[in-house]
C-alpha cells in the first residue's frame, strides 16, 4: 500500500494517510484486507514481512492473527513515522524506511510469510520488486499481493458505459497491450495537487515478474467491488450484474520455491 518514495509519494503522505486512515479505506476494510488475511493463511508464530507497508493498515489484522514479528518496509519516511507512531507500543511490530526496488538488509531470507498490498501499480521496478520479496522470504515461505486489476481498472484508460438498449452497464477498456506511466493527482478538483505514477503493466508481464523470481503462483482471486447502486433505481439491475462480473483488483498467492 506504500509507494516508491522517488515518485512523489512523501509529499502526498499526510493525504494518502487521511484517505486510508487507521482501519483502510472503504474498498481495504471491505475488500482487500479481508481477502488478503484469508490468503496469507496461517501466520501464528511467524516473522511476516509487510512489503509497502504505508502507514500499517495491515498489520493489526497480522498480529490480531498471531504473527511473532511484523516487519513494514516502505520509501516513505513520513508514512513510516506515521506507521511507528501507530505501532509505538508494540513490540513485535518494527518499521523501516526503505525502497522495496532497492537491494537491503532487510531481504534476508529469514521470513515466513511477505505480502504487498495495492502496491505492484505504484512501484517503477517490479521485476526488482519482487526479486526482493523472493530474497526476503525462506523457502516455502508465503506470498500474497492484491493489486488493481491489469485488465479491468486502467485510471483514464477502463470506464463504465450504460448500453441503453441492452439495459446494461458494461466495462470498456481503450488501452491495455502496453507498459503505461499515468500521471493520478491526489486532490483532484481543489487545484495545485501532487502527482504520483500508476505503472500499468499487462497482466502476462505482472505475473512473469513473480514467476521469473521463485515465486511460484497457487492462488489467484479476482476481487469485484462491494459497492452497490441504490436498489430500484432505473439502471440498478444493470449496474449490480456488472458489479459482479467485473473485477476491480487482482489477489495472487504462492510460494517461495527453494532456489536450483
């Protein structure tokens, strides 16, 4: 959920904070932490490794289930601070201001269990993104990253349409084949926002870059949105069925496999 610091994400902390706050936003605390807690599997006792960590919206999910020790690692330094000062009294909870396309300490191979969340579309470098998370993890260890959907949620690239005759709503995608750089302002409509890059990459390459690395996939889930039109509305039926055919974020899960 954090950010490669490199692209902006540090002069954006205090608002991306206020947006995700200390429990997620409306789409983490109703969609992608609950899957991705389901998808880690069991973590009592282990060292867990907290990959764009943020401001550590996860991590009281991580401890409630057990986890021995959660280590967050983010570009940020003032989500960091954000995310100590959360965790102050905590002593199995340690962050650390790092890069995750970057080589570290921190990768050591001595974690049971890494996860990355809403973070493979913010980072410049996945290929490197993940090489760390396969460096980090002992082999078996366990993986999980929930990201946007490569396919179906593209920022100015996806949109919904309404096909009047049909009575439908569907999904339409403009671009998709190639690697894009897209500019997200982070107060659209109150002028002099900050800017922060969401990497599009095709779904083929995303996965190859976990692949490529040892991080051999078990798991996939398509996430849909929970957010449902008022009931009864003149495109409600049509707006509800597309909500459950098109998925807004993409969940992988696997494992380290021990290196050849």
């Amino acid at each position: 959920m954090a950010k490669n610091a490199g692209k902006g994400w540090d002069p954006v902390a205090a608002w991306y904070d206020q947006l995700v706050g200390k429990k997620g936003s409306d789409y983490h605390r109703h969609v992608v932490l609950p899957a991705a807690i389901e998808m880690i599997g069991n973590v009592r006792g282990a060292r867990v490794l907290d990959l764009c960590c943020g401001q550590g919206v996860f991590v009281p999910l991580l401890l409630d289930a057990g986890a021995k020790e959660v280590v967050g690692v983010d570009a940020s330094p003032r989500l960091i601070d954000s995310a100590t000062e959360r965790f102050t009294d905590e002593p199995r909870v340690r962050m650390l201001v790092a890069d995750a396309c970057l080589d570290g300490d921190w990768a050591d191979g001595s974690f049971d269990a890494a996860v990355s969340l809403m973070a493979v579309h913010d980072v410049p470098d996945l290929p490197a993104m993940c090489h760390n998370m396969a460096a980090a993890l002992r082999p078996g260890g366990r993986f999980v990253a929930i990201f946007m959907h490569p396919c179906f949620r593209i920022p100015r690239q996806t949109h919904w349409g309404w096909d009047e005759g049909r009575k439908l709503q569907y999904r339409r995608v403009d671009r998709y084949g190639v690697d894009l750089e897209i500019p997200i302002v982070t107060h659209p409509g109150k002028g002099g926002g900050s800017e922060t890059i969401f990497y599009h990459r095709p779904l083929g390459e995303v996965l190859t870059a976990f692949g490529a690395e040892g991080l051999a996939i078990s798991e996939t889930r398509e996430l849909m949105s929970h957010r449902r039109s008022q009931a009864g509305g003149a495109r409600s039926k049509g707006e509800h069925r597309a909500a459950r055919e098109f998925p807004m974020f993409l969940a992988i899960a696997g494992t380290r496999l021990s290196p050849t």
